[in-house]
C-alpha cells in the first residue's frame, strides 16, 4: 500500500513565505500553522493504517512505529514554537551568550560525534536579548545544520561534517555567525508547508531588536548571522 500525501494547499496562501508573517498577522499565521499541522497528522494516520495492516509482519511494524513517532514529535515542536512566538513577551535583559552556545555545543558533541563542532569566542560574553528566546533560535540554526551536514554525508562517504560558530563586535551590535559546510536548503524561498522554523526565529529576533541573515556559499555550505544589540 502508498502512503499518499496530500499538498494542497489553499489558494490564497499558496504564494505566501513564512518569513513574512509578522507582516500578514494573526490568521494567516494560524492559517501557516494549521496547514504545517495537516501533513504530519496525515501521515502519522496514513503510517498507522498501513501498520494495522501489517500486524503479522513484524520487519515492517518497527519502521511504521518510528513514522508515527517522529510525525507525532514534529507536530509538538511546531505547537509548541508558534505558541511561544505568539505569547513570549518578556523585555530584554542582558544575557550570557558565552554560557548558552557552549552548553549547546556540549549537548551537541555528545549528539553528533561525527561532526566537528568548534566555538570561536569567550567568555565575557553578553548581549541584551531573552536567554529562551535565544536558546530556541540557535537550536534551529544549529538543527538545520546538522540536517544539512546528514543530507551531504549520505552523498559522499568522505565528507566531515563541521560546524562553526563565532562572534564579531560591529558598532553597538554583536553578530554570532553560525556556518556549516552541508548541503544549502532555502526553505524561506519555498511555498507554505516549509521554513515555518526559520520564519519563527526571525519574528524572535524581531521582539529583540535584532535580525538573521543567511548566505549561501554553494559547494562551501552556508552561513547564518545572527545580530543583536549590545545593550
């Protein structure tokens, strides 16, 4: 049996990116949410179905499972970054950045240990920011990383994955540049159903006064800045 997926998508949000949406408000965001909702839940549903099915094929059951699971996940983290991005409005404060990105790195050394993972800063090292809202726009970045470095890794058995994070004082502003030599995926540049993380981090960034911008540097991976003020 095909697990069949279905992308409609409505007219009226199709042409629509979800790095914009603090600029189209509300529902269109609830609209954006509800649609990246949909997919999981119809292929956790799709995946359960076809694993009734498969009750005496006990090769196959594990692999149904582990679909389930993962939709199942993907749909908490999207609940649970559009909620925090919507109601999360504490006023900045200054915060140690030195603590959070080696605490991050520490976690995802032990995560990935394929990768080369390398901090060029120190500590002191603050910003005026929201330690949670940081925390959870650099473990986007750093999740797409690594999704980036995985998706090479397949295509090349040599490839060593390395992702690299420093900091750079310009003016009254501190950039934190987060770049991996993996495979470059716009998903702010596709339509409705992708890059719903990446759009949620800039809204965040917003709130802080800050930004992100990304480059692609083709066969050198990409690179993600992230700017803040220094108070």
């Amino acid at each position: 049996m095909t697990v069949s997926h279905n992308t409609e998508e409505s007219t009226e949000f199709s042409n629509s990116k979800l790095s914009n949406f603090s600029e189209i408000g509300f529902p269109e965001m609830a609209a954006a949410l509800a649609h990246e909702i949909k997919n999981p839940a119809a292929i956790a549903l799709a995946h359960a179905n076809l694993m009734r099915q498969e009750v005496e094929k006990d090769s196959e059951l594990g692999t149904h499972i582990c679909h389930i699971e993962q939709a199942i996940s993907d749909i908490c983290d999207l609940v649970h970054e559009m909620l925090f991005a919507i109601y999360n409005c504490t006023e900045p404060y200054e915060v140690d950045l030195y603590q959070i990105l080696s605490e991050m790195l520490d976690t995802y050394r032990v995560a990935w240990p394929g990768i080369a993972f390398s901090l060029d800063t120190c500590a002191p090292l603050t910003c005026y920011g929201q330690e949670s809202s940081l925390r959870m726009v650099f473990s986007n970045l750093m999740k797409n990383a690594v999704e980036a470095i995985t998706e090479k890794s397949a295509e090349s058995e040599d490839f060593k994955g390395q992702i690299s994070i420093a900091t750079q004082h310009v003016d009254n502003c501190l950039n934190i540049v987060f770049h991996n030599n993996g495979v470059f995926d716009n998903r702010e540049e596709k339509p409705l159903g992708n890059g719903l993380g990446l759009a949620i981090c800039r809204h965040l960034l917003r709130q802080l006064n800050g930004n992100m911008e990304i480059c692609n540097k083709s066969q050198e991976g990409w690179t993600a800045t992230v700017s803040l003020p220094k108070s």
